[in-house]
C-alpha cells in the first residue's frame, strides 16, 4: 500500500472553485470526491507516514505534526470561505474512495443535520488574559533583613493582591461571556490554554468559542473590540473567523497533537485536536477501528 486518501473536510456540493494555488499535505491540491449529495475534500498521502503504526511515531514529531496541522487548517479555511466545512480531525485517513464513500454513507444523516444546524455559521475564539506584572529593571535594596513575621506578612499581603486580580479578571470574563452569548446562537468553554505550550503572555482567565452567524459577525467583533480597553491588566484576544470546529462533535482530550497545536499556534491548535466530528474517532480509518 503506497497511498491513503486523507479526508479534510465534509460538505455539500458549491459552485464557487477553491483558490487555484490552494495545496493541502504534501503540496498537492485536494480534491473533492461526491456522493451521496455530499462532498468528501480529499488528498492521497504516502501510507509510510499516515498508516496505524506509522503515526504513533510521527505524533511525537511536534515539528512534522505542526506543519501537518497548517496544512490541514489551510484546507478548511480556503473551504471555509466558499462553503460550510465539517472538518474532521487531523490525520483521518482511509485506504480508498470507497472506504470514503462507506464513512460517508454510515454518517450521512450526522452529516446532514450538522450541516443544517451550522450552515451560514462561523465560530469566532475569545481568550481572557490577567497579564503578568511587569518586572523591575533592578530590585530595590532591603533597608534591613526582614523578620520572619515581617516576611510572612508581606508574602500575605503579596497572595492576598494576586487573589484580588484574578478574581477581578474572572468576574471581567464572566461579564464579556455574558454580553456575548446575546450576539451567539451557541458557545463553548474550553480549558485554559497552558502558558508554556501556547507561548502566550499572561494567565489564561477564559477560552471560550462562540457560534455566530455570518451576517451578525460584524457586530460580534466590535463588541470584543470595545471590551479591550475596559479593564487595565487584563488582555482579550479574538481570533477568527474559524470553521465551526467547536460544534461539530465530541472535544477531544489531551493528546500529543492537542500540545504540538498550542505549541504552533492557533491554527494549528484548531487543526490538532480541540474539536472533532465523531466520524473521526480513530486516528486511522483505513485500519477499520471506530469509536
């Protein structure tokens, strides 16, 4: 076996052709193979890198995996543009078009009402950030040795200010979610993003995923916009606007891919692992293991 056809996405028929330079894994463009009133977005991709026994060992290539997830996500987000993808999770391969085909058919009324429910649907990120304290060029000198009680009431008084920031950023959160769900039709709250994987600045208060209507977009941006200066210390970042990863199945749990995604970026954060549809289950279709 030389070859497995990957699967990106599922959607219905459009008319409007992809980016003439799109490529997806492996730099060949992806394909688009039709049945059953569904489209599967494929490409070939050599067995020695994408088959069971291959993968378990290029899962832990955080470097082949983060390229891989760009690529996956560069797909989805060409597709993202024309139509309405059901993105299936990283690394979903198939021995043939026909074994494409059965999955389509197995989950064609899956497919189909996700397909009702998120077309005309994007899903747009919000993480909630206390940003760290800025450091002190040099530390100023000890007038003197502190006492021991001097020391612990200062360490106090220092847990007792980090408690109050935090707990002024939570309620900051929790009041943009609020403000936010009112321009969403549905959300989701995922785990906080972990600092050193993601390289982001800050403590991540809120990761958060909203589901909003192309045509109320607009209006969902600038309301995050407006949000940004309202409390000083604290950073709200948008990212978007996404496939709705986030809506159309199961979030997967920490896996190898999840970490190398964070480590690589949002995209590929998207691409690795947080949301998936359940025809994803298995890592490898081709191998006939469901969930």
């Amino acid at each position: 076996m030389t070859g497995l056809r990957y699967v990106y996405a599922v959607c219905r028929p459009f008319g409007t052709p992809l980016q003439a330079q799109l490529t997806g894994i492996g730099g060949a463009p992806p394909a688009l193979l039709h049945h059953h009133g569904l489209v599967a977005v494929v490409s070939t991709v050599p067995a020695a890198d994408f088959s069971e026994e291959a993968l378990k060992a290029r899962l832990e290539d955080l470097d082949w995996l983060a390229a891989t997830a760009r690529a996956h996500e560069g797909v989805i987000d060409a597709l993202t543009t024309v139509t309405t993808p059901l993105p299936l999770r990283l690394a979903t391969v198939f021995r043939d078009d026909s074994a494409v085909r059965m999955m389509i058919e197995a989950r064609e009324d899956h497919f189909r009402q996700l397909l009702d429910r998120l077309g005309g649907r994007v899903e747009w990120g919000v993480k909630v950030y206390l940003e760290a304290e800025p450091a002190e060029a040099t530390p100023a000198p000890a007038a003197k040795p502190a006492s021991g009680r001097d020391y612990l009431r200062s360490r106090r008084a220092q847990s007792h200010a980090l408690e109050e920031k935090w707990q002024r950023a939570e309620q900051f959160a929790r009041s943009l979610h609020e403000r936010l769900t009112e321009r969403a039709e549905d959300f989701r709250m995922h785990r906080p993003q972990n600092a050193e994987l993601s390289g982001a600045a800050g403590r991540n208060v809120m990761n958060a995923a909203y589901l909003v209507p192309r045509k109320r977009s607009e209006e969902f941006v600038e309301l995050v916009d407006r949000t940004k200066d309202e409390a000083p210390g604290i950073r709200v970042e948008l990212t978007g606007p996404w496939a709705a990863y986030s809506f159309t199945g199961e979030t997967a749990g920490e896996t190898a891919g999840e970490a190398a995604g964070e480590a690589a970026g949002e995209t590929a954060g998207k691409a690795a692992g947080e949301t998936v549809g359940e025809t994803a289950g298995a890592t490898v279709e081709n191998a006939g293991e469901g969930r």
